[in-house]
C-alpha cells in the first residue's frame, strides 16, 4: 500500500471517530434557522443559494420575504426580473437569483415542476454548483452527498493537520469521497437512513460558532477537540493553507444624483456584465471635478440649477472596488436631446425608488441621500 493510501486510510479511521461526537453536539446545539424546520426541496434550495457568499443572519429575513412572495417553483419560474432583483436587493451577487429564474422555468419545462432528487441532475440546473447540488441531495433528500465547502475544509484540515491548499479542486474532490465513505459508514453502524444531511449541517454550525476563520477557535467548545491534530500541535491558525488572492481592481467612479420635479434620474445596467440588469444614478468612469462634471451634464443637455459635493463612497466587489465621489445636481430643464432620448434613463420618483426598481448596495450611501 502506498503512503497516499495509508494516510488516506488514516484519515478515514479518524473521522469515523470524531463525526459521531460532531452528529451528537448538532443535535443538541443546531441554529434554529426557518428553511431547517420545513426542509422541502425548494426550500433548501432557495436557501442555500441565498447563503453563498453570504452571513445566516443577513439572509433571514430575506429569506422570509422570499418565500411569503415566491412560495413555489411555478411562482419563482413565473417571476419578472424586475421582482427577483427587488426580493434579492441587499444581497448582492445578484447573478444568484437571475440563475434561479432560470433553473426554475428549467425545472417547469424538463422535470414537471419536480426538482430532482440526485446530484448529477441538480448540476443541470443554472446557479447550482457541486457544494449546492450536495447540499439540496443530502439534506431534502436524505442522500449520502458530502457537500464541501470552507467551512468544510477549514474543518477538516484543522482536526487533520493537513496543509494542501485547499483552493485546489483535487482537494475538495478528495475530501468529498472521504467524507461519503465515513457518512455511509456511520450511516451503516447507526442502522437508520443516512447522515450525510445532518453531518453537512452540523459542519456549517461547527464551522460558524466554534472552528472560526481568521480568529481563535473556541476549541473548548467543539466535540472533535480531542482527536484535532492541529488543536494538539496548538497550530489552529495554521490552517487552512490558501494561496494568496490577488489584488483587487481599484476603478474610480463618480455618482450624480440628478433631480428635477421631486424626480430622480435613473438608468438600467445592461443585461450582462457586473450588477446585470439592475438599476444605477447616472455615473462617470473617474473622479471628477465639478467643472468636469458641469461640462458632461451640458452635453447631455441638462443645465444645472445648482451643484452640490456629496461625501465620498467606496464599495468592495469580489475582484475589484469602486472608489466613488458624487455630486447633487438640480436643474430646471432637460433638453430632449439629453438622457431623455439615450436608452436605459428615465425619471422616478422616491415611492418608486423605494419599492420598484432594485438598486445595488454600491450605491447604498447615495440611496440614503434621496
């Protein structure tokens, strides 16, 4: 036997020994979280695709909101854009929800409305990664499905001391096969349908409220504690190991806040590219002057009653960060050559600002100021 495969064996001894302890704790310490206690397919679908890149308690509520209006699969396959963004407002990522409109209206034409209970289907479905198809398989459909994802491998590399990058795909396929061959085997010694669902969501507890990221665990609260190899070298930080993420894209903006009649100017993003299809102020690529931004305004024809400097923002993205500045514009006439005749702009006022036209959280200091 190679030493790949001794240490692989090993690995699997330990876990068969530190999961049950970790079922037991959930049991008695699980999150009260309202997709938990109706655990229907589309519920834990709705929810786990909320909760990526997201906190539990950011999304509660939007959660609620959510399913009160889109209560089904017909309704959300049903749903206008212009609604799933307004529901999604806040959230960010709002891809999220556009892939599942789309994965909705799949699941309408091609699976009669039913979602599918494996993991090879549910990877058809747009939005919906190997971690979400695991989760949705083994939690709504008590399928013996790992789903891995960095509270996982947080987990599992602290109580395993090991130090494989986990950014590396190899990795998380192999700790997946590792943990399915432990949650069978559980699942087998407990002679009741399987664990995998339960063990998916004591991790994301574990992970959440004790094994903590970028801070000191509260290593006397975990019931692994005594089989984690990083907690007896007093190395917990140590893991896990991740290459270094790159640089963000610094892009400066300037934000304008145009405002006529009790009115305010908008525009709608195109359908592709970052914020898709969302709604934005006006705004110009740098930072610019009040001169600079007086002679863009009269090329589009509107003549500014008065500018006012608004405070400046910043916004933090995945890859890049805006750095914005803004002005106040008031005006009191708009050529019809202007922003009125350019695609995309139009007028609102703040009732329709509010509870109409979803905005990105980008924008969020500005919002405040209408």
């Amino acid at each position: 036997m190679c030493a790949e495969d001794m240490e692989q064996d090993n690995h699997q001894i330990i876990l068969e020994e530190a999961l049950p302890p970790l079922l037991a704790w959930y049991e008695k310490n699980r999150r009260i979280l309202p997709w938990r206690e109706d655990p229907t397919p589309y519920h834990v679908w709705v929810s786990e695709i909320m909760l990526q890149q997201t906190r539990v308690e950011a999304v509660k509520g939007y959660y609620t909101r959510f399913m009160e209006t889109l209560p089904t699969v017909q309704s959300l396959a049903e749903a206008e854009e212009d609604i799933l963004n307004k529901l999604w407002e806040g959230l960010g990522y709002y891809s999220r929800v556009r892939n599942l409109g789309k994965a909705a209206r799949l699941v309408e034409e091609q699976y009669g409305g039913i979602i599918p209970d494996v993991e090879s289907e549910l990877l058809k479905l747009s939005g919906i990664g190997v971690y979400t198809a695991a989760a949705i398989a083994s939690i709504a459909f008590g399928k013996n499905a790992a789903a891995v994802d960095g509270n996982v491998l947080r987990v599992i590399t602290r109580l395993l001391a090991d130090d494989t990058d986990i950014g590396e795909d190899t990795f998380k396929k192999r700790v997946k096969a590792l943990l399915e061959n432990v949650y069978e085997s559980i699942t087998e010694h407990q002679h009741h349908t399987s664990v995998a669902g339960r063990l998916n969501q004591a991790f994301m507890d574990l992970g959440a409220t004790v094994c903590l990221p970028n801070s000191q665990p509260k290593c006397d609260l975990c019931p692994m504690v005594s089989y984690c190899k990083a907690h007896a070298q007093g190395k917990e930080l140590t893991y896990p190991c991740k290459a270094p993420k790159k640089e963000r894209v610094i892009e400066k903006k300037t934000i304008l806040l145009v405002r006529k009649e009790g009115k305010i100017l908008l525009h709608k993003r195109p359908p592709q590219g970052l914020l898709a299809g969302l709604y934005e102020f006006p705004n110009i690529d740098g930072r610019c002057s009040e001169k600079k931004v007086l002679l863009y305004l009269k090329e589009k024809g509107i003549l500014a009653v008065r500018i006012q400097k608004l405070s400046d923002a910043k916004h933090i993205f995945t890859h890049k960060e805006w750095h914005m500045t803004g002005y106040e514009v008031r005006m009191d006439e708009i050529s019809e050559e202007g922003f009125q005749a350019e695609e995309g702009y139009f007028w609102v006022n703040r009732e329709e600002l509010q509870n109409k036209y979803a905005m990105p959280s980008a924008f969020g200091k500005y919002i405040n100021l209408v």
